[in-house]
C-alpha cells in the first residue's frame, strides 16, 4: 500500500508544479518628485503692453457764471443799475451729441438726502462767491482749479473717471474719462420784482 501512494503523490505533485507564464518587461518607473538641477531653458514669457487708456467721451467744463439782479418796477420798467448777487460755479457736461448739455451745480447736490431738490436762492443759486480765479495752468488737457472763496475745486480725470472733488466731498461725473476743458465765464441776469 506505502508503494501505490507515493506514485500517486508524486504524480499529484508533477502536475499541480506549473511553469512561470513568459511576461514582458515591467515599464518604467516615474518619480513625481521634483527634478534636481537647472530647469531646461525655455524663452522667457512675453510681457503685454500696458492696456491703452480709454479715449475720453464727451467734454466736462467748470462754469464760472456771474448773476447780477435788476429791479423791475410795476410793468416792464426797470430801476437803474443792478446789483451784483455773485458767482456761482456749475459743471457742464457734454456727451458730443447735439443735445444741449447737461449743467449742475458744483456746492449743491441735484438732490438732497431726502430726495428733494437743492435749496436755491432768489435768483436761482446754489452758493453765490464773491469772486472765482482759475488757478490751474493753462492747456493742462485732464485737471483744472478753481478759487472761489476759500473753497478750491478740482476737476479731474483720475483712475479713469472723470472727478469733481472740493469741500464739499468728492463725487463721480462721469465712471469714464471725459475730455476737461478750460473753465468758461458766463452771465445771467436775474430780474427780482421791487
């Protein structure tokens, strides 16, 4: 019996053995570690060109308006002479079309805090100066100043917008550059009944 069992487990071990299947080469390991060394020469990257400023639309313009009040008595008749209220001092603004353009004035808001329009005077002014100065150069294209008083008025292109700033704060014309012209004079006349 011992000698029929250990051909029957040789065989059993003989045929369970099997060979290594053939396999290919193993790829390459890759390291995701940093290389050490110069990096390769690349060409440095091209740096772009600042942005070109916007071109400015439309125009901004400091207004210096003298008003002078004249009497009317009874029916068109009018007293001799007339008296001087002030200057008061507006922005114009244009956008280059035909239409007429818009007017604020500087010292006063288009409106208050609480919705309603600015309180003008009798002759229809915000804040009458004795007298108002250009005191900014001439031809300067993007800033002038302005004297009135002892209130000093910028009007300004800055960061692209087109700024008014002064005592009374500072505040935004326009969020785009807009061509600043020389401050203009202009008059009025305000008939007051006597």
């Amino acid at each position: 019996m011992k000698r029929s069992l250990v051909p029957g487990v040789l065989l059993l071990v003989a045929c369970t053995r099997r060979e290594p299947a053939p396999t290919s080469p193993a790829p390459p390991l890759v390291s995701l570690a940093p290389a050490v060394g110069p990096p390769p020469s690349a060409a440095p990257l091209p740096v772009a060109a600042p942005a070109p400023a916007p071109p400015p639309k439309g125009t901004a313009t400091l207004v210096l308006q003298r008003v002078e009040s004249v009497c009317i008595i009874g029916v068109g008749a009018l007293s001799p002479g007339t008296i001087p209220v002030g200057t008061d001092l507006l922005v114009e603004t244009s956008d280059g079309a035909d239409a007429k353009p818009a007017r604020d004035f500087v010292s006063c808001p288009k409106q208050s805090a609480d919705g309603k329009p600015p309180k003008l005077g009798v002759c229809r002014t915000c804040r009458a100066y004795g007298a108002c100065k250009v005191v900014s150069p001439e031809g300067s294209g993007d800033r002038v100043e302005v004297q009135c008083g002892k209130d000093h008025v910028v009007l300004e292109v800055s960061a692209g917008r087109t700024m008014l700033r002064g005592p009374f704060g500072e505040r935004e014309i326009a969020p785009y550059p807009m061509k600043v012209l020389p401050p203009r004079k202009d008059f009025r006349r305000c008939d007051i009944t006597c």
